[in-house]
C-alpha cells in the first residue's frame, strides 16, 4: 500500500500502484479471515520511496473490516467516513448486503478525482449472519462480489492457485487462517510490492464472526515465520516423496516392456 506524506492532488507519476499489497479472504460457514501483508510505502523527498511497517485492515461500520490494496492515501477518505458515521452524518445498515455498496459509494463520494486507484475488500454479514464480501477497484469502485476465497493486489493470480489448491487440507478457522498467511508469505517471497515477514513487517489479520465485533491483530513474526517454514517443508518433502514414487513407478514399466 503507498502512502503519500502529504495528501494533496501532487501524486507521484508512473506508479503501479494497484499492484501493491496483498490481501486474502476466505468465506467459511460464519465465519470470514482476512490476511494482509504489512509493508506500507511513504512518498517522501526527491521521489524517494521510504518502506514502513504498516496495519492495512480496518474496522468499518462498526461490524465490518475493509482493507484496501494499492495507493494507501484512501486511509484519508476512510478515516473522514468513519467520522461522518460517527458524527451521524452518515448511517448504513448493518446488513452488508444492503449497507455495503451504499458504503463504498460514499468512500468514493470522498476520493479526488486525480487520485491514484486503489482496491478494497470489504468483509461482513448480512441480516440472517451469512458470510459476505465486496470487492472493488478505482477508478469507478464498481462493487462485485469474488468467491469464499478471494485475493486482490500483487500476485493474486498465482495466490489465488495455491489457495484453492491446498484449501481442501484445512478444516478449521484456525488452518484456513494458516493457509491464508502462507499463501500471502510465499508470494511476498517473490514480489517486492508485498511486505515480507523477514523484513520486519509483520502481517494483519482478523477472524469476523456473526454478531461478534472485529478483532484486528498483527500475527508475531518469529513463530509465524518457524511455522510458515515448517509447511514449505512438509510440501517440498511431499513432492520429494511423490517424486521417489514416481521414479519406481516408471523404473517397473520400463522393466515390464
């Protein structure tokens, strides 16, 4: 996510910007995790690019999170949002379904129209407590809605292979959420516009349950990174075991022929 120093209509040029960060969302039952990455772009002096550890999951609405990919300087028209809603001057349903595009159509009502594009994912429940999330991406923040286990920002094509791959192992909010951090840590291995826990930048996530408020929390560095190595181990040990099988497989044709 890039954040400029100042918010104004001076934004740097040439900048890819909707291809920063990486955000995961898995729908489960009554359940919705979210993962993101932690790596924050601060545009400072002489076109310097100044990295910083950052949280880009957010309440909104009280009940719901929204996270947002790409140019960082939307924080501003959420955090004026958010104070619209509490001020009164602004009210949505609690109901995701109903309150949600109504939501994001009036985060857009507050962004310049210069403004570089950023992506959102907005997370919540609708009024029976199923399970539902909102894309949408700038310029015109048209609102879709994505599959249970959606990505959006850098690398979400090959993130998206590896969720849906490997979704089936897990049964628990517990290894989906594993899952999710896994699938935002090896692509932060391969693209520098993600944030990568080595580097100190811790990722974010929540766990949204029907009727309950969202808990944002920053997963530890230390242990996510032992056991994020651990599950690179296991497959790479998989594959190795598959390869061996293989091998005598093929070895018993050939002597067979």
């Amino acid at each position: 996510m890039f954040c400029a120093n100042q918010v104004d209509e001076k934004f740097p040029p040439e900048i890819e910007l909707s291809e920063m960060t990486l955000i995961v969302s898995i729908k489960i039952e009554d359940s919705i995790i979210l993962v993101a990455d932690g790596m924050g772009y601060t545009h400072g002096d002489e076109n310097a690019d100044i990295p910083h550890p950052t949280i880009k999951l957010y309440p909104a609405n009280s009940s719901w999170v929204v996270g947002f990919a790409g140019w960082g300087g939307i924080d501003v028209q959420h955090t004026a949002l958010k104070a619209e809603i509490a001020g009164g001057k602004q009210s949505f349903s609690s109901d995701i379904a109903v309150g949600g595009h109504r939501y994001i159509s009036a985060l857009k009502a507050l962004i310049p129209p210069s403004q570089p594009a950023s992506q959102l994912i907005l997370a919540g429940f609708d009024s029976v407590g199923r399970p539902l999330v909102i894309e949408a991406t700038g310029p015109n923040y048209s609102t879709y809605f994505p599959d249970s286990i959606s990505a959006c920002g850098a690398q979400k094509t090959s993130t998206l292979r590896i969720l849906k791959m490997l979704s089936g192992c897990c049964k628990s909010n517990e290894e989906f959420r594993y899952l999710a951090a896994f699938s935002v840590w090896l692509a932060s291995r391969h693209d520098l516009k993600i944030g990568k826990m080595e580097d100190g930048y811790p990722f974010s996530f929540c766990i949204l349950k029907a009727g309950s408020l969202p808990i944002i929390e920053q997963l530890e560095i230390s242990p996510t990174l032992a056991r994020m190595n651990d599950g690179l181990k296991s497959l790479q040990d998989a594959f190795a075991s598959f390869l061996s099988t293989s091998r005598i497989a093929d070895s018993n044709t050939s002597k067979a022929r």
